[in-house]
C-alpha cells in the first residue's frame, strides 16, 4: 500500500559553472594554441575542468566560476511521501 500524505517537498534548481578566457590560459601555462579540432574529450568533476587532447595531452583548468542561482522559479518540483516515494513532480 502506497502512503499518499505529502511529507517532503523539494524545488530543484540548476547551478552553472563557467570558465572563461581558456584559449590565453592554455597557451599561457601550455603554450598550446588550443583549436576545437584538437579537443578528444572534455569533461569536469567538483567544478575542475579537465581537457583531453587527441595527442594525450591533459590540461587541467581548475575551478571556473560559480554563477548564481536564479531562485525565482525552480527546473522541477518533487512530492513526496514519508518513504520518500515519489507522489508527484511539476
């Protein structure tokens, strides 16, 4: 049997991290004249962005900036239950 009381509600809002002026910093700490073409992956973990290159070539970024949080409107609202079982979501 499913609880239907509503005990939990969450509004879920996104949050950016950026990383601006990439092209100079490379080719500051690298002296790489970084192009798109020559990207294979790039990816990001704790907000430290890493590059891949095609040769093997790993350039770490670090920590971009943090943007703030728009809290007018949220991406998604969750209902749930006291089990935390979804009852409903907007």
């Amino acid at each position: 049997m499913i609880v239907k009381e509503v005990d939990n509600i969450e509004a879920i809002y996104s949050c950016s991290v950026s990383w601006s002026g990439i092209h100079d910093a490379v080719l500051e700490e690298y002296d790489i004249d970084l192009t798109f073409d020559m990207i294979e992956e790039v990816w990001a973990k704790y907000a430290e962005l890493e590059i891949v290159l095609k040769n093997g070539t790993i350039l770490s970024l670090g920590q971009g900036s943090f943007n703030e949080v728009d809290y007018k409107h949220p991406d998604k609202m969750m209902i749930y239950n006291s089990r935390y079982m979804v009852l409903g979501e907007e």
